[in-house]
C-alpha cells in the first residue's frame, strides 16, 4: 500500500474508529484499524470494530499502490496528530512494515495483514428511517443518563428505539426511572407560510429494536448539529447508522423491553406548574449536601402554592421553597435528587420556561412533562420513582 495525504483529513477519519477498538484486548486485531486503499476510488476506508460496534469512515486520497492491512489505531493516530501537518505519506511493504512520512518527521510502526480482521456483517438493511442529525442528537441527549449500567437485567442496559407511521420513540430505563423522548412522523410537512418543507423525520417500517446504551453512547460523540439526515437501517441482528461519510454499526440486543407505556400513570390527584429554570437551580442548591454513597433522599413536600425541598445529611441541612401552581393534592415525597436533576435537564433541552410535574400515588412516583402539549404529543416524558423518607 502507497498513499499520500493530508494528515489532519486523515486524522479526522481516523478519529471515529477508535471508539470500536478494545486498546487492551488479548487479542491484538480488536485494537486494530483495518486500512483499504482503493486506487480506482482514489479513497482510504477505516474500519475499527469490537465484534459488538463498529465504525467505517472514508477520505480521499491519492492512491499509488492500493492494498489492505491493520494497524494499531491509537498509535496511528497518536502519530497523525503530532505530525507537522499537511500531506503525509504512508508507505507499507510486503512484511506490513509501516513509514510515516511528513516533511522531516519519519516513522516505521509494524501492521498485518488485512484478512486478520473479523467478517464484518452486512452493512445494509431492507426497513430503515431517516432523521435529521441534530434532531436524533438532541432525543438522545434527552433520555442517554438513564439506560442500566449493570447486567442485573439485561434488556434495560439497551436503548429502545420504537418507530411506526406516526411517531419515533426513544426510551431508556434503569428500574428506577424512566426517560422517553419523542417525535412526531410527518409526510408532507409545511412551513409556518403553508410551504412544503423537507420533513425532520421519515420512515418506511414499523418495529422496536434494542441497541445497547454503551453503543448508542459512542454514536452520540459522533453526531453532529447538522439538518443532514442520518439512514438507520434495520438488518437481523445489526442496526447501521449511515450518515456523512461515516457509518456506524451495532449488535442489536434480545429480549423483550420494558412495558413503558404500562408504567407511566395515567391518572393524576395532583398537578404541579413551576418555572424550569426556578426549579432546577433549587434542586441543584438542595442537593449540595447529599451525600451519594449512602445516597441521601431529598424531601419534596408540596402546599397550596409552595414546592419545599429539603435534604440532611451529616455534612448539614438545606431547605430550598419554590413558588408553585398546584391542582389537586398535597403531597410529600423522597427522591434521589440525582434522577430529578437529571430529569430536569432533560427537559431544559426543549427549552421550556414551565413544565409540569404530575403526581398519582407516592408509589406511582413523579412525572415531568411540558407544558405545551397533551401527554399523547409531548416531545418527552420523565418518571422518577421515589425512594423511602425515614421520618
């Protein structure tokens, strides 16, 4: 293989593999970036995969000798980013011994040969959706904090995606809450003037599949504030995100997801209208002295026309009181204030001045929502279960 290019481009397309790389692994080709220079193309293709994720990206380049072969991806990369900077030549013989070369800077690193690598699957599905980048950006910044991050059941480490004709829904639960943000499908969407637009959100299936969190994590470094649209496309057992010129791929895991819709309440005793901002920042001041390890609840107790926070610890006491508009109920609740800030930010993304918070039973547990809309609408929906007040 003989290539020559820009270093900084290459280091650009380098960069998003490495998160499908396992640098400690026993096994020296899961630390690997697979590089294919094709001449006919003219273009360099990346590879890193884990055997759970994987990311392909492709750049130009000038092409003298095409050829295939694996390289460590975080020392590669280590190297194009210290490099002088603009065209570099990378250079490997019949051994896969590796030169880098860039104006007075040259480096030999050791390669392998590219049949190595593990079979990729097939990156390309039959049932797909497409969505703006920064609007997928902006559902998964809404509901990322909250999938499982331990094995104790499985199917809640994922992140579901349920899409159908009407409405996109991403979901994630860790048994304590639950986080859901959703999109309305439109089919022949208007501007405020009555103009055809290009709609945010378009699908050709109905059907639910189950990413795990830690990948959808790794994607969401990638996306940008772009109105690009990023193809999701659903194979057997992979979900493939196809977007610019990067695609990222997943395993999909088993199982049957969480009832959702069954555990967020319907009725509601009690209903609470308060300024997000206001809200928010007394949650963050009330929680300054909760002490995680034993993890310390915060008091929510609710009258006529205040919202009373309150938390003691051994570091201290602080009570916090936020004015309310209240229907129905009083009420007094503990919640882990962790899960209510994180909620809270949640919804700070749509940037809502108000929002709702709906209580049913203290066993049915919070519900944050807007204020815009009915629940049916809603572009998220927050539950955070309570935790057992002592006294």
């Amino acid at each position: 293989m003989k290539i020559r290019i820009d270093s900084r481009r290459l280091s650009e397309a380098l960069t998003p593999t490495l998160c499908a790389l396992t640098p400690k692994s026993a096994l020296s080709v899961l630390s690997s970036v697979r590089l294919e220079a094709d001449k006919d193309a003219g273009t360099l293709t990346l590879t890193g995969y884990d055997l759970q994720k994987g990311v392909t990206s492709t750049v130009e380049c000038e092409v003298e000798d095409g050829g295939c072969m694996l390289i460590d991806g975080h020392r590669l990369s280590l190297i194009v980013k210290n490099l002088p900077g603009g065209l570099m030549d990378l250079e490997s013989d019949d051994k896969f011994i590796t030169s880098i070369k860039s104006g007075k800077s040259n480096f030999e690193i050791s390669g392998s040969t590219g049949t190595e690598f593990p079979t990729l699957p097939a990156l390309s599905g039959e049932r797909y959706f497409e969505i703006k980048q920064n609007l997928l950006k902006k559902m998964l910044q809404q509901v990322l904090f909250s999938y499982a991050q331990t094995d104790d059941k499985p199917t809640l480490t994922g992140v579901y995606f349920g899409v159908d004709e009407k409405l996109l829904e991403i979901c994630t639960c860790d048994g304590y809450r639950i986080s859901l943000a959703r999109r309305k499908i439109e089919t022949d969407p208007k501007d405020a003037k009555g103009n055809p637009v290009e709609p945010e959100l378009t699908t050709n299936f109905s059907d639910s599949f189950l990413v795990p969190g830690k990948n959808i994590a790794e994607l969401f470094k990638l996306l940008e504030d772009s109105d690009e649209k990023i193809r999701i496309e659903l194979a057997r057992k992979h979900a493939i995100f196809s977007f610019a010129d990067k695609i990222f791929f997943s395993r999909l895991l088993d199982g049957t997801y969480l009832n959702f819709h069954g555990s967020i309440p319907k009725d509601c005793r009690t209903k609470i209208t308060v300024g997000l901002g206001e809200i928010t920042r007394a949650v963050e001041r009330a929680g300054l002295l909760t002490e995680e390890k034993i993890k310390t609840p915060m008091r929510f107790t609710l009258t006529e026309d205040e919202l009373e926070l309150k938390c003691s610890s051994a570091q201290g006491r602080t009570r916090e009181v936020v004015g309310v508009e209240v229907e129905g109920d009083k009420a007094a609740l503990g919640f882990n204030h962790r899960y209510l800030l994180d909620a809270l930010r949640g919804a700070a993304i749509s940037q809502d001045e108000k929002i709702e918070m709906r209580l049913n039973t203290k066993l049915n547990g919070l519900l944050i929502k807007s204020t815009k809309a009915d629940t049916d609408d809603d572009e998220y929906l927050y539950l955070v279960l309570p935790v057992v007040l002592n006294n």
